[in-house]
C-alpha cells in the first residue's frame, strides 16, 4: 500500500477549504419589508349639548336646562338628580359639593328617563336645589358665591389611553356617530345674587292705624293695647333637617320652650301636635292632632322660663297613608294645639306654628320620583323676515334681537 506524502494531503485540504469558504461568506436572505402602519382617525368632535343652571333665588326653585346645540340627534339622561354642584366661597380652600346620596342618585343610565333631543330641541326641569345642598351644606347657598354645576358622571383619568365607556350624559343616535359621546355635561359659572326682600309690612301709625288718619265719625281712635314683653310664651321649633330612608321610618323630634321671662302652668302631649306635608309636585296633606280631652290637674305643670320639653313623633302613625308618596324633598310645617284647660287654674292656651318647616330628604317611596315622562320642547321659531316696505317709505330703527331663551351665566 503506497501511503500519500504529506505534500499531498496538504494540497488536498487546500482545495476542500476553496470550495467551502465562499459558500460561508454568502450575502443573508433579504427580510421582507414591514407593512405600513394605517393612520389613526382624526377624533371626533364632542357631542354639542349644553347645560344651563337658572339661580334666581338662593332657596329655589332652581331651573336645568339641556340644549342640543349640535346638527345630529342626541341621547341625554333627563334627570336632575345626576346633578352635581361645586361651590367656591370666598376666603375657603376648598369647595363645598352638593350632590345627592347614593340612594337618591341613580346608579347607573336611567332608561326611564332616556330623551332623544333633536337640534335645536331642548330639556327643561324645575329642582329644588337644597335636595342637593341639604344640612350644613346649605349654608354654602349665599350671595357672591360662585356655582361651577354638572351632569352626569366622571370622565376617564387624563392617563388612561382607553375611549370612554358608558354611561353618558350624552351621545349620538347615529349607527356610525359623527360626535364623540361625553360622560359629563359642564355649565358655565355662575354667582349666585342677593335673594328678593320679602315685602315691607304696611306702614303703621304710632295709634295702631294703617293710615293715621281719624275715623269717619271724628273721634279719635282708642289707644293701642298695651303688650306685656315678659310674659311667659310657647316657642316650637321642630327638626331643621331629616334624611329618612323610606316613609315607615319619617319621624320629628318636636321641642315646646317657654321663650318669655314668667313661668307658665301648661299641658303638653304628643296627641296635640299636628303637621302639614307638602312635597313634590304639589303634594299636600295634613297629619292632624286630637281635640282636647279634659286632662286632669296633675298633667299640668309649671315650665320655668327657658325650660323646654320635646317629642319624637312617629308621622307614619300620624299620618294618612299616602303622605309620602314620592322620593325627594318635603317640607313638614308642625302646629301645636295647647288647648287643655283645668278647673281652678289659669292655664296657658295657644296655638303655634313652627317659624321654618322641616326639609325632609325622602330616599325610597312606593311611587317614582317623577310623576311624567320626559319631554322634549322644540326649538324657538325663527325671528320673523323684515318686510319693509318701498324703499321710498322712511326706514325704521333696526329691530333689537330677541333675549336667548337662556340666562347668560357669569364665567369665572
């Protein structure tokens, strides 16, 4: 066997490398080109509805109104009760809210209450705004104040890159909208004015007349009784304010107090009270006590000056089904009927009233908290067309335009 010379074997290898270097050389494949990316939509401009506020007292009726401004056909919730008011007082940091409880609001869109407002169309309904600004809250109701007023409920964080999820206070009926929908309505700022002043009595003379003048007959007028400031006298005051959960639950705590400066001798019983109830939407009724009964001398008693006694008084015993018929805001007004007399004795007798009614917060009822339906008022007819006569007659001064149906607000 002939065994190869190294020269050979060098010269061998030599040729393998030649063929196999440049095939581990060779150019990579081409990767595929990458797809462009489509470009975003432009964002669609915001639903055009408006929200008006109309304060023209602190203690209301306060007025919402909901405009559509916009061309397309809108889905609003026509319920005040998503409303929800910050209050800027002068000389605090922060401000007081006024919304209401958890109870009273709506948890989520109430489709009862679903309104489709075309262009130009619009929403109007009366509230009472101490519903919302209820307890201490409502001492934030003062003149100067500023009122920035909401509907609906809050919008996703600035941070958050994912499109609003309902419920909205109001969107588009299109299949494909053309405006972006919008979870809150904002209405411009509005300083809350100086309340009117109640009448001025009529004016008195110093004998007690109207007018001051003598009598028909000529003869003077008999001199004006005179008036014992210290004697002893009832005062009633009931409950300022009551959130209550359900009808069964309605109770007052009710306090008669000697306000004068002499004791009285008197009888006082939870049977001689009796109540007027008016609520919502012209709802009346009265929630009368019982006459006298002849109590006997030992249910009299002497209340020193400044001395008081109270009663919590059940209303759903007292009163007549149906009393509180409807969620929302009450006003009770409380009478006290002293009329117990005993033989032997000079009794105090009176009949009172509380100077302020009660405001009482329903949160549950049997029936709804709106009586009717929602409805839409079309939009205001258009001004009428200027049809003046020949260019010979004398022009006329140009007609001032109308008052927008709304109240210019005053921006902060």
């Amino acid at each position: 066997m002939i065994r190869p010379s190294r020269a050979s074997l060098l010269a061998s290898l030599f040729c393998l490398s030649s063929l196999v270097l440049p095939s581990a050389h060779a150019a990579p494949p081409a990767k595929p080109a990458k797809a462009q990316k489509a470009p975003e939509p432009p964002p669609l401009p915001p639903a055009q509805a408006r929200l008006w506020i109309v304060a023209p007292t602190m203690t209301g009726p306060w007025t919402m109104r909901i405009d559509n401004e916009g061309t397309v056909p809108l889905r609003v919730p026509a319920d005040p009760r998503l409303l929800r008011f910050e209050i800027e007082i002068e000389g605090e940091k922060k401000p007081t809210t006024c919304e209401l409880p958890k109870a009273l609001k709506p948890s989520s869109f109430p489709e009862s209450r679903a309104l489709l407002l075309g262009p130009g169309q619009s929403y109007v309904e009366p509230f009472d705004p101490r519903l919302f600004c209820f307890g201490k809250a409502a001492d934030a109701l003062r003149p100067g104040v500023t009122l920035h007023a909401r509907l609906g409920w809050d919008p996703p964080k600035k941070t958050s890159k994912k499109p609003p999820e309902p419920p909205f206070a109001a969107e588009s009926t299109e299949r494909e909208p053309s405006v972006a929908p919008q979870p809150q309505i904002l209405a411009p700022a509005i300083v809350l004015g100086e309340s009117p002043p109640p009448p001025p009595p009529p004016p008195q003379a110093a004998n007690g007349s109207t007018n001051g003048t003598k009598p028909a007959d000529g003869k003077p007028p008999p001199p004006a009784p005179i008036v014992d400031e210290r004697a002893g006298r009832l005062e009633v005051t009931a409950d300022a304010w009551k959130d209550v959960a359900a009808p069964n639950g309605v109770s007052l705590t009710v306090t008669a107090k000697n306000a004068g400066l002499r004791p009285i001798f008197v009888a006082l019983r939870p049977w001689m009270f009796s109540f007027r109830v008016d609520g919502p939407y012209g709802h009346t009724k009265s929630c009368l006590g019982d006459p006298p009964r002849g109590l006997p001398r030992d249910a009299f008693r002497t209340l020193k000056p400044g001395a008081s006694t109270s009663f919590t008084i059940l209303l759903h015993e007292v009163c007549p089904r149906g009393t509180f018929p409807r969620p929302g805001l009450y006003r009770v007004t409380t009478t006290l009927n002293a009329g117990e007399t005993v033989e032997g004795a000079e009794a105090y007798t009176a009949e009172l009233f509380t100077k302020t009614p009660t405001l009482l917060r329903l949160a549950s009822a049997p029936e709804p908290f709106f009586a009717e339906p929602p409805k839409a008022l079309p939009p205001p007819p258009p001004p009428p067309a200027d049809t003046s006569a020949s260019p010979d007659a004398p022009q006329s001064p140009e007609a001032t335009p109308a008052a927008p149906s709304a109240p210019a607000p005053t921006d902060k």
